[in-house]
C-alpha cells in the first residue's frame, strides 16, 4: 500500500527502521477519531482516514459489531485512540466492549489495546500472537507494548485456520489463509451483514506493503492468500481494507487480487529470462485493465526483489 505518511518513513534499504521516539510524538499529535458509520443492522465503521494526510490519520481501519451482550471491535487503530474509539461506540450503544480482535500485529492496528479494560477478550491468530509476544522487535511489530504487566492484553485466544465466534446474527468467522502482509493476517466475516475486514491484506488500489523483514510476510505467498479468500469466503457485499477511505465492494476485492496475482506472474517471468530487478522496475506498467491503480516504484522494487529472493 502506499505508506506516504509514517510507514513511508519507516522503510529503508535495509527495512524498518522507526524510533520509539517517532512513535510516539506521532501519539502527541494524533488527531481525533472519526465518526461512526452503520454498515448494516448491528455492524458500523470508524475510519482511520487517508494514509496521505497525516494530520488527520488515526491509524488502521476499526469496525464494530454490537452484540446481545456487549461489542466486538475489529483493530484499535494507533496509540492513543483508544478512547476516540470508545466515545464512537458510545455514541451508538451503552453497551462495553468485550471483545478485540486483531487483524495483524502492526502498530497502527494494535496501537491501543492497551487502553481498553484487561476484562476484554483478545482474539487474534497465533501468527499474530506470537509477533506481539516477541522478546525483541522493530517498533512496527508493537511487541514492546505488550512487556511487563501490559502482557495481559496479548491475546489469549487464537487460531491456526478458522475459529467461529458466537452464532446467529452476532455471528464472526475468522480466516487465516497463509502468509501474505505478515504471517498473520486474519480476514474477519461478518456472515449476516454479508461484510469483511481484510486488514492490511486488501490497500484497495496500491501495490502492498509486505513485512517479510520484521512481521513475516511474503510477497511471493501474497496472491495465494489472496486468492484463499476469494475461492473460500462467500456471500459478501461489503470490505473494509486496512486503510480503505471508505468501505468497498467484493468485486473491488477480487479485482486487487487479480492485480496482484498478473503482478506476481509478471516477476516470475521476467525472472526467468534472466531480467534484472532493476530493469523490471524500470519497465513494469500498471496493466490498463486496472485504470486507477497506482505502482510506486519503491513498492513495485520491494516486492519483485523479494520475489527474487523467494520472500
């Protein structure tokens, strides 16, 4: 995705390199966080807002689903946001938050569980659990939130490929299809209001960002994880990308598979022939079919070197 704000600040040569520091002056400065929106009967959005616009950039996309006996929210945006996201839900409902469940472990999506009660249930992959309970990581990973008595809010339930949580109409299934962004991204579904959040999985219409150097991800796995989702998960109306503006269709979903995978198939064969990785990047185009989606060279060259590489 195009990380132009603070992820593009965070990539270097040779990785991630942001300070604790960074991190926080960039909580000093977070701005509120945004309205709620209805998706559909109990389900709402709250918008992290455009990754280009610092000023007003909250973090990672939530969502919130309002059950029998409390609320389940889908990330917690950056540090900090912690009570914009409650002041949301209030707004709607009187009921607490009982549950969180996280999409991947990058800063900008577990940012504030730690400023939700220790009574909530944490509930995120065993990828994802076990990137947040490292000894040691690069800020990105958000490991060092989680030290001391803040260990209490790594997640104490997880899953390797699917775990069904509560029924009917409160009903939330969560997929794991294999490395793609990290090494535990989770597609969360919401089967009654036919909706996903696919996390940092779908950035929509960019070429993605791929954490192979601190979080596990894999640029050569992407499209096959991607393409997990879209051959299993049924009956969607409604994605929510990790940093989508606004929610989109299922058919935008499997367009930025399919974008992903010609891209995939395009490094394959130029690597074949023996082109350079430099070269490649110098030549690759957005194909037409997919007017409106934008390349930046610094993501196209990541990605096909790590490709090259088999990351």
């Amino acid at each position: 995705m195009r990380r132009t704000v603070l992820v593009a600040m965070l990539v270097t040569i040779g990785g991630l390199s942001l300070g604790a520091a960074a991190l926080q002056q960039q909580q000093q400065k977070l701005g509120p966080v945004r309205g709620i929106q209805k998706l559909r009967d109990n389900l709402y959005f709250i918008s992290g807002g455009d990754l280009a616009d610092r000023a007003t950039w909250t973090g990672g996309n939530v969502m919130a689903l309002v059950t029998n006996t409390g609320v389940v929210l889908v990330d917690t945006m950056l540090p900090g946001a912690g009570k914009g996201i409650l002041d949301q839900v209030k707004s709607v409902t009187d009921k607490p938050v009982t549950m969180i469940i996280n999409t991947h472990t990058h800063f900008d999506h577990t940012g504030s569980n730690t400023e939700f009660p220790a009574t909530v249930e944490f509930v995120a992959h065993e990828g994802t659990r076990a990137n947040l309970a490292r000894a040691t990581c690069q800020p990105v990973t958000n490991c060092d939130a989680f030290k001391g008595d803040k260990a209490k809010y790594l997640p104490k339930r997880t899953f390797k490929d699917k775990l069904s949580l509560m029924s009917g109409k409160d009903q939330i299934d969560l997929y794991y299809f294999g490395r793609g962004h990290t090494s535990g991204d989770t597609f969360v579904v919401f089967p009654a209001s036919r909706a996903m959040h696919a996390g940092d999985m779908f950035p929509r219409a960019q070429m993605p960002f791929i954490d192979f150097a601190n979080s596990g991800g894999s640029a050569s796995e992407f499209s096959q994880t991607l393409q997990g989702a879209v051959t299993t998960i049924k009956n969607i109306d409604t994605v929510v990308g990790g940093h989508t503006v606004q929610p989109v269709t299922w058919n935008d979903f499997k367009t930025y598979t399919d974008f992903y995978k010609d891209f995939l198939t395009s490094v394959q064969e130029s690597k074949k022939k023996g082109v350079s990785v430099d070269d490649f990047v110098k030549a690759y185009k957005v194909p037409d079919k997919y007017k409106g989606f934008n390349a930046e060279a610094n993501g196209v060259k990541a990605n096909t070197q790590a490709i090259y590489d088999g990351k």
